[in-house]
C-alpha cells in the first residue's frame, strides 16, 4: 500500500509509533472510539509528538509542502501591498498579527515591503505554537531584518487580549484546524470516528452526531436546498465562528485576510465529493492515507469560503472581498513586483522569478486552487479585491 511513499527514517518511525500508541490508549479510554477531530488535533499538535509540534522540516523542498511565501518574496510583498494602505489609515499604533509563521519567510518578505510602503505596524506579532518554528522564525528575521524593524517582532502564545488596531493574516491556517467528519446513514447525522481493528490498526467507525455538529449539518442542507444522499460522508467546522472570535480576539479597527485552498459552500459539497477532501501530506505527495505515520505527515481538509464568510460577518465584520489568489496577487501589484525585481538579478534569478510568478498565478498550480477573503472594521480594504472578486459565488 502506498508503495510510491519513501519509507521514514527508522528514528522517526519510531517516534510515530510512541505517538500511535499514545492514539491507541486514548481510543480505550474513550471506550473504543475517539473523533476524527480529536486524532487529527493529536497527530498535529501533541506536544513533542505531533506533526507541528516536533522538529522535523515542514515546509520547502526538504519538507513535506511549499506554502507561497516558501516560493519567494513576491506573495509576501503583493499581500503587503494590499494591507499597507489599512495600516496606513489606522495609524502609528497599529499591530499585525500573523497566524502559524511558517518558517518566518511572509514576515520577513511583508516587513521588508512595508518598510518601502511606509506602512511598518508598531507590532509585529507571530502566533506560533511550534517551539521548534518560533525559534527558527526568530533566527531567520535577526539575521533578514535590520534591527529597528526586528525590534518590533514578537512571539505570542495567545491571541492579543487587549484591545487594539490593525491586520490579522493567516495564511493556509484554517486547512489545518482539527476538524470533524460527518457522515449520513439513512438520513441521521453521524460523526466520524477512529477506532482499532482486532489487529490494533486505525479504522473509521461512526456514533451519533452531538448537536452542534448535527445543527450544522442541517445548516448547510438548508443552504444547499437539498439534503446529504446516505453514504455521504465530509468535513464540517461548527467551531469556525468562536474561533475566529478568539483570534480575532479585541480587535477594534482593522481588517483580516485569510488566504488557503477550499471552494465556495455549493463546490464544496457537490454530489461527487463524497469522500470529503481530508488528505494527507508527505514528502510532497499527496494521498488519502490519514492514519499512516501518526506525526510524520502532514493533515488538512479543503475550506468551505461560505462558512468563512459567515463567521466573519457573525463576529462584527464586513465582507471586504473574495477571489482566487490570482486575481489578488494581480490587482495588488505582482507583475510591477515581478518587473522591479528583474531590475535587481541576473538571468537564472530572472528565470526563478518567472517560475514563481507561474506558480502563484497559472490556474493550474496555485491561481485558482487557493482562494483569498478580506473582512473589515472602520476601515476600507475594498481595493485590495478590485481584481476578480468572487463573492457573488458564496
């Protein structure tokens, strides 16, 4: 099974398998079953044991993926050109805070560009549960930014708990929220589990959805105008609304942006998904194994943009816009980048330059796959969404 996969080193199968048994003794204490929401929150977050939580290399051509700041400056810089004009208006005072730096690669590219814009937040805040990634975050922007700008760098452990102004970005976060599974068995709402076969390996199994999931379920039928066909099995995120609440947390004056991959609520749910969009990430493959190699690789579901846009506006904010990120990165200045970049390069930078361009724009690779929404408060970030704004799809 899966024999295109490169098999782990025998140190790190051994660390999965000290988070596997972990899994195990958890599904017999809960009586033989645990969520899906609960295995993928411990496969990835587990202190010292899960896929974000250790120390193994995530992100580039080492790791397991290549997120778009990992690519080159170009993401970073074109997303500062459409945040820089908000920060401006909000002031001296204003913050940006960043949801799961990564390796440190946005803040130091976004800094940069603001720098140039004169648009630099007086804070600059990285929310970063990973030990491992803060510290080469920290690393990485000592040795990348002049001191005066990494003065205004921090780590936090929690959202901002006071109230204050500014951007809240994440990019290619809410892909990896621990989500439920649902499931529909002669038209009642189940919730996927994980359980253990006579052979102790994971399997899925379902019990009776509790009624946070099973309301949300029949929300999105409501929407859809027609109910789940039985045997149609997805993922949902009912606690979408308080955690955007949470890390949004007293933000008064400001907007949000959110960039990850997903399609609108009537996409997501068509008739022929009907598996859901859970895969896993390894070695830059893809594959549909979720329970392979507890820790190793990397899990997330695809977002529902529609129910994004509900808890945002739920939570007190306008819908500033949405689109694919191709059209973003176009309307925001990536080709004026692109251009004054070549200006500073020889011929093999101006070919990767290129190559980058390709990579975040074609609707092959990631122009249309990744998805980019903005909300608002007392300010205005409508221009940032004047290209290809998509919200009429929602």
């Amino acid at each position: 099974m899966h024999s295109d996969l490169p098999l782990p080193e025998p140190d790190a199968l051994a660390h999965s398998e000290q988070l596997a048994a972990h899994l195990r003794a958890e599904i017999m204490a809960q009586g033989g079953a645990m969520p899906f929401s609960r295995f993928m929150e411990l496969v990835l977050y587990a202190p010292g044991w899960g896929y974000y939580s250790a120390g193994a290399s995530k992100f580039g051509a080492a790791g397991d993926f290549v997120t778009a700041p990992e690519l080159g400056t170009l993401f970073a810089a074109t997303t500062a050109n459409a945040l820089a004009p908000a920060l401006r208006e909000l002031g001296a005072q204003a913050r940006v805070l960043e949801l799961g730096g990564g390796s440190g690669a946005f803040a130091e590219a976004a800094l940069k560009r603001l720098a140039e814009l004169d648009a630099v937040p007086a804070r600059y805040a990285i929310l970063e549960p990973s030990a491992d990634l803060r510290q080469r975050q920290r690393l990485r922007l000592r040795e990348a930014l002049e001191p005066a700008l990494f003065a205004r760098v921090e780590w936090l452990d929690r959202p901002f708990e006071d109230e204050w102004d500014g951007v809240l970005f994440a990019n290619e976060v809410i892909d990896a929220l621990p989500t439920p599974r649902f499931f529909i068995d002669e038209g009642e709402v189940f919730e996927e589990t994980v359980e253990l076969d006579g052979e102790g390996r994971f399997v899925r199994g379902a019990q009776p959805a509790d009624m946070l999931l099973h309301a949300a379920v029949r929300h999105v039928e409501r929407y859809l105008e027609r109910p789940f066909a039985d045997g149609y099995r997805s993922e949902l995120l009912p606690q979408l609304p308080y955690w955007i609440q949470a890390v949004a947390g007293g933000l008064r004056r400001g907007v949000m942006l959110f960039v990850d991959y997903g399609y609108a609520r009537d996409e997501f749910y068509q008739d022929d998904r009907s598996d859901g969009t859970v895969r896993a990430f390894y070695r830059h493959r893809v594959h549909n194994d979720v329970y392979r190699w507890p820790g190793l690789q990397d899990i997330t579901a695809s977002v529902d943009f529609t129910a994004l846009a509900e808890a945002g506006t739920g939570a007190g904010f306008e819908l500033a816009g949405y689109g694919h990120q191709a059209g973003f990165l176009l309307g925001n200045g990536i080709a004026g980048l692109l251009e004054a970049a070549d200006e500073h390069t020889d011929e093999v930078g101006r070919v990767r330059l290129r190559e980058q361009f390709k990579r975040l724009t074609l609707p092959t690779e990631m122009g249309e796959r990744f998805q980019v929404m903005g909300f608002s408060r007392d300010v205005d970030l409508s221009a940032a969404f004047a290209v290809g704004d998509l919200t009429w799809r929602l």
